[in-house]
C-alpha cells in the first residue's frame, strides 16, 4: 500500500490532507516523493524555525541522543536548566514550566492563574477572560478558553470558568471584572487560527493598565507568534505589555514537541512540589533542539526577520488579487479575492506551499527563509492571485 493508501486505512480522519507526500527537504525547500520541488512557507504552521534538516539543530540534537535522550524530572539534566536560563534571560521572567505543546502551556497557565487567584483573591475568583475569535488549544479546557463556537459545539459540557469579550471591548472587561470572579486575561497578540488579526495597540495599552488596577493577572499565548516569529523574540514586546504569564510551543524546538510556560516574578512560586508535572517536559533531546534554536535569536537576526517580512509584506501588498494584508513578522493573513483555498491549491501546484486561516491565506515561512526564495514565493502567490 501506498503511504497516502496507509494513512487512510489507519490514522484518525482528523486532517484534511493535500495529496501530496513530503518525504525530505533543505531549508525552506520540500520534496515530495516524486522528487518535485516545493518552496515552504508554512513551516510545519509556525514549527520549522530554521527550516528543514537545519545543520546546527541537527547536530544539537544528534549530539544529546548520544547522550541522555531522556531522564525522569526526579533528576537534573543540563539542557533544561540552560533552556530555561535563556529563556529567563531573554524575556525577564523567573521561572519556566516545559510541556509538550502549546495546549499543554495554556493548561499550565490556567493553573497558575486560578490557584494564584485562590490564593490571593478568595476560590470563587477562577473565571479566564479570553477573546471571541481567539485560539488556546484542543484539550477540553483550552477548547473552552477558545472563543469560537463552532469548535465548541461537538464537545458539550465545557469546562467551566471561561468568559469571551470582543477584542477591544474594554467596558466588557470591566462589567466582569464587577462580579469580583476574574482570575486573569489570556490573549494572543495575532489571533493566528482566527484569521491573522493582531491586537489592537491601544487596546493593548488599556488592558496592561486595566489589569494591574484590578490585581488580575495578564496571560499572553505566544504558541504562535512566540520566538522570533513576529520580528522580537516574543510579539507581547511589539506592544509593551507586562504579562505575568507567557505560554509558548511550536517554533521553541525547532520541529520537536515543546510547550512552556514562563512565569513573572509575581507568580514564579505559585507551583509547588506536585501542583503539576509533564513526564515529557523538559526532555533533554527537545531542549538541546530548543537551546540551538533560542541561541540564535539575537538582535541581528530579529532584525532581520523585521527586514524580511517588511520585504514580503511590500511585495504581497502590491498583488491587485490581494485585497488587505495583515499579522505581525513573518506571520502573515492574506485577504485575496479568489477564496483562500483555491489560492493554497493552485500555489501548490506551482511549487508553493501555504496555509489557510478561516478566510485568509496565511503565510508562515521560516524565520532564515532566503531572501530569492522569499522573493520567488510572492511571485508565485502574486499570479495566483491575480
């Protein structure tokens, strides 16, 4: 049997896949197994921070599979303790949770937030104030801080405990915030799944001022548009705010499963001895992968991400096909006038692989993505288009 015949016979049906198997790569470039060539600019969605077959996260992980590929959190290992180091380091925060994915980080962050909340507020004070259109995860409880219905009506009843206001309505905020049950807020900088729509600044401003007023914590989910992705390390930069909780995954490792959650100095002791536990996180080959990936994440090279997606933003906004291009770094939504799967299609067939994003095409290339190849991608996207 084929792979494609395989796949169909004995995975879950939960993706709708291309017809096409990819069966290796270099950088930004795939082959599929009839050894065609395709430009790359989704990323595994926001995953393949330096591409494919990346050298430097090869031997980064080849070298710790050598080693100790992985060990119980009962013991200390290295490359966890020197990840959460650099991540300390790079975001001011004080502590780091490490998880398997980003639903896994939210999940994290709830618990934070709610036992913080009891802690400090009263146990009737658990409600997470998230926003309508937003995206948090598939685990029953992150499905629940989602704020879109339709991936809630399979999956009655919800946990409980979860409030959805429009992004920008700050007089909804501030109603809930009444009732003296809001444990914390929990947004994203780019709704990505929700279409690629960034935050408003000065909403922003406003709920960074809002929530230090009313004592409840500030959670930022960052499983997207978390390192480098949108042009600074993490996109809450882009924006000032002060989040007492940071959740990243996807990109982190490079290709590898790992979520965290980072912790302010306000609630870095709110865990304690088996509050929580992840018998993956943490893992050293995930973190060597992660470590070769943060590392890298410097100024200069932000800069250049800044650089870049300011190229490609120029280039897509010049597309008479292409009615509004929105999102933040090289995370970008297209509003085109053929609908956006027909655009994905058609692309693929011309050696570019995109995204969707409800309406949009989305476009998540990886961070090192050559500026020809980036350049021949709009080319590409452009005609179509058009």
């Amino acid at each position: 049997m084929s792979v494609m015949n395989l796949d169909r016979e004995y995975v879950a049906n939960t993706y709708k896949r291309f017809p096409l198997e990819i069966v290796s790569g270099s950088g930004s470039v795939v082959r599929d197994a009839g050894g065609r060539e395709y430009i790359d600019m989704g990323s595994g969605i926001a995953v393949t921070s330096f591409g494919i077959a990346d050298p430097e996260w090869i031997a980064a992980v080849e070298k710790q599979i050598h080693t100790v590929q992985h060990m119980s959190n009962l013991y200390y290992t290295e490359p966890c303790a020197l990840l959460a180091k650099a991540l300390c380091e790079k975001t001011g925060m004080k502590k780091v949770f490490f998880c398997n994915s980003g639903a896994e980080a939210n999940e994290c962050a709830i618990k934070v937030a709610r036992k913080w909340a009891a802690e400090h507020k009263g146990p009737s004070c658990s409600t997470i104030v998230t926003l309508k259109n937003s995206f948090h995860g598939r685990t029953l409880t992150t499905l629940s801080a989602t704020g879109q219905d339709h991936y809630h009506e399979l999956f009655q009843p919800l946990t409980p405990g979860f409030a959805h206001i429009d992004a920008g309505d700050m007089d909804a905020l501030a109603a809930l915030c009444e009732t003296g049950t809001i444990a914390a807020v929990l947004v994203e900088c780019v709704q990505g799944e929700g279409g690629v729509i960034p935050l408003d600044p000065e909403f922003a401003s406003a709920l960074d001022r809002f929530v230090r007023e009313q004592d409840i914590l500030l959670m930022v989910d960052e499983v997207q548009t978390g390192n480098g992705r949108s042009g600074q390390m993490y996109a809450y930069m882009h924006y000032g705010l002060h989040p007492d909780v940071v959740s990243t995954a996807k990109g982190l490792a490079g290709g590898l499963p790992m979520g965290a959650a980072l912790l302010s100095e306000k609630v870095q002791h709110v865990l304690s001895y088996g509050d929580h536990g992840s018998t993956f996180g943490g893992n050293p080959v995930a973190a060597a992968a992660a470590l070769s990936v943060v590392n890298r994440l410097t100024d200069d090279f932000l800069q250049e991400v800044r650089s870049k997606a300011d190229l490609l933003r120029s280039l897509l906004e010049a597309c008479p096909g292409i009615k509004s291009v929105s999102g933040l770094g090289l995370m970008l939504g297209l509003e085109t006038v053929k609908p956006a799967g027909e655009v994905v299609a058609a692309c693929m067939e011309r050696g570019v692989l995109c995204l969707t994003a409800k309406n949009k095409v989305r476009l998540l290339p990886a961070l090192n993505i050559p500026e020809d190849l980036l350049r021949k991608a709009a080319a590409v996207i452009c005609e179509v288009c058009g």
